[in-house]
C-alpha cells in the first residue's frame, strides 16, 4: 500500500489560556488522508483551524492530542520536511534578498541541484511574472508580488507535496489565474496539493476532493462527483430563434432552462429539432451550494 503524503488522525489543538482569555480548542479531534498524486482543498471560514492544521504539519506549533505524518514521519522530526513546499499565509520572506537570491536559498536547504540554477531560478521567477524585479529587494514588493515569490520559491524546488495556505488571497485576477494554471500543470506532474482556502470556487478547478472544516471539526470530505453526481436536475443553456417548452430565454438572447436528469435526452433531441445549438450542459447546483447542502450549512 502506498504511504499517504499526509495523514492526519485524531489531531487536536488546544491554544492555552492566555490572560483573562479561556483557551481556545482550534482542533477538534480531526482525520484526514492525502495521497499521493491527490490534490486536496481544506475549506472553512475563518477561524475555522485551516492555519493551525497547516501550522502543526509544518513543524510551527505543536499539537495536544493526535498525530500527524508526512510520507510516514511523523510532523515531530524536521526530515519529515525535506523537500516539501510551503507557502504560509502571509509570507514572511528575507526582504532583503532579491527574489533571485531568495529561490537559490530554499535550493540549497532542500539540497536541490540543478545544471544552471541562475537561470532555473529566473525561469520560475518569469513563470511568475515577477521578471523584471527578479534582481529587487523584495522589501519593494506588493502583497501580491510578495506572494508570487513564496509560490515559486515553493515550487522551484519540485516538491513531492506542496502545502498552501491561502495561495490566491492576495493575488489580483491575472494573479489567480497564472498560479492555477501553474498548480494545475503541478498536479498534472505528479505533484501533491494541500490548499486552504474560505471558499470553494478558488480551489474547484485544482481540488480531487473537498474537506470542509468548521469550527475545529471535519464536517465532511467529499468529490466533486459526489457533490454534483446525484442531482436530480441539470442545466441546459442553448442558442435558437424559437421558444421551445421549458426553456426561458436570458438577456444575452441564450436559452436556459433545468431538466430532470432522466428527460435529458428526450429534451436534448427536441433542442436540437428546434434548430437550438448546444452550448451548456451542467448540474444545476453549483459545487460551493452542493457542497453547503452536504454538510448541513444551507
Ligand atoms: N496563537 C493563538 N492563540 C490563541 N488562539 C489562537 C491562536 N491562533 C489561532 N487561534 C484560534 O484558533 C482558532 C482557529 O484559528 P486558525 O487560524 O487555525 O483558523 P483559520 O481557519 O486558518 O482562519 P482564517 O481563515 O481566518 O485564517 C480561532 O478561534 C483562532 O482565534
């Protein structure tokens, strides 16, 4: 059986009473499997316990109860790091080190070596698109920009798990898009993904499954599939000139409409008899509503 790149069990977190505040229970006794390969998202609003999860298997804090491993080691012994990347929340990075110098140092700690490791460094960089400030002091740097280096610090070293807290918060829409195609083209490498994130749609198009944390608790883990597969409904969106039963037509002069799973078919081929064009066919709900819905929160 292949050892799984994170497994969680039981794991808690009790934050200690500090002042005149009670001490906070972050986790509450939570278990959960990444295999290798497997991109998972862990969602939740805040203060949910997406950081202090992250926060234990990163080594940063400790955990009260539970364990958790990396590939085996358990998240107490440094090795268990080694060549993992990470990219916390809000990146604290050397300021004054150059994006440049800042990647050929997380090369060396991870003791990765490559032919040119200047021009591998300055390829991640421009993949960012941070070229023209790959010589810069990153004490210059946006939030966003900022958040751009610890993602291709975190990738240039070709981790076998990549660990992201937050990855897209931070990051305009250009932003987002180029670090899911970058994560995308990761996974489609083999690579294992573990990102938080409050909201499902910035990590549907990356995520195998779905956990949703809530309060301490793993309220559920589920598959796209899952979510969506048992509809009884789905949405058709076509483009006619003629009404046809059931369908309403939208501003942009395309027509919508929901069908019952077991009429699509039939509805499809009078679509198509009415000289309508297939453009759209998907469940109805979206993946954050289904997802709500499995877990009780809508
Ligand atoms: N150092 C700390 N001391 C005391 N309580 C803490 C500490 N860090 C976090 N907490 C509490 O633990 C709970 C979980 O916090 P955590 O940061 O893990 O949530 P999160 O899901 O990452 O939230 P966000 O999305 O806002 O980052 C919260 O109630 C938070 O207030």
């Amino acid at each position: 059986m292949m050892v799984p790149a994170i497994a969680i069990e039981g794991l808690e977190k009790t934050y200690p009473r500090r002042w005149r505040s009670p001490p906070v229970v972050a986790l509450g006794g939570i278990s959960l499997s990444v295999e290798p390969g497997e991109a998972v998202g862990f969602i939740g609003a805040n203060g949910a316990g997406k950081t202090t999860t992250i926060k234990i298997l990163m080594g940063l804090i400790q955990a009260t109860g539970g364990s958790a491993r990396l590939f085996g080691t358990s998240v107490a012994l440094p090795s268990a790091r080694l060549g993992l990347g990470y990219v916390p929340e809000n990146p604290y990075l050397y300021d004054y080190l150059t994006p440049l110098e800042l990647l050929a140092m997380g090369m060396r700690l991870h003791q990765v070596k490559v032919h040119d490791a200047e021009r591998y460094c300055l390829d991640w960089i421009g993949r960012l698109g941070l070229a023209p400030v790959a010589k810069k002091a990153i004490r210059s740097f946006s939030k966003g920009m900022t958040q751009r280096v610890a993602i291709a610090q975190a990738l240039c070293i070709n981790p076998r798990l990549l660990i992201l807290d937050e990855p897209l918060s931070g990051l305009d829409p250009i932003g987002r898009r180029d670090v899911v195609e970058i994560l995308s083209e990761y996974k489609r490498g083999g690579g294992t993904l573990f990102l938080t994130s409050h909201v499902l749609h910035d990590v549907e198009r990356l995520a195998d499954r779905f956990g949703l944390i809530h309060e301490g608790v793993l309220r559920a883990v589920r598959s796209p599939a899952e979510l969506t597969g048992d509809q009884e409904s789905v949405l058709v969106r076509t483009f006619g000139q003629t009404a046809v039963d059931g369908m309403r037509e939208d501003f942009a002069g395309r027509w919508i409409g929901e069908v019952p799973r077991s009429e699509l078919w039939a509805r499809l081929a009078a679509l198509q008899q009415a000289g309508h064009v297939l453009l759209e066919v998907r469940p109805s709900l979206s993946l954050e509503v289904a997802f709500m819905r499995a877990v009780g929160q809508s």
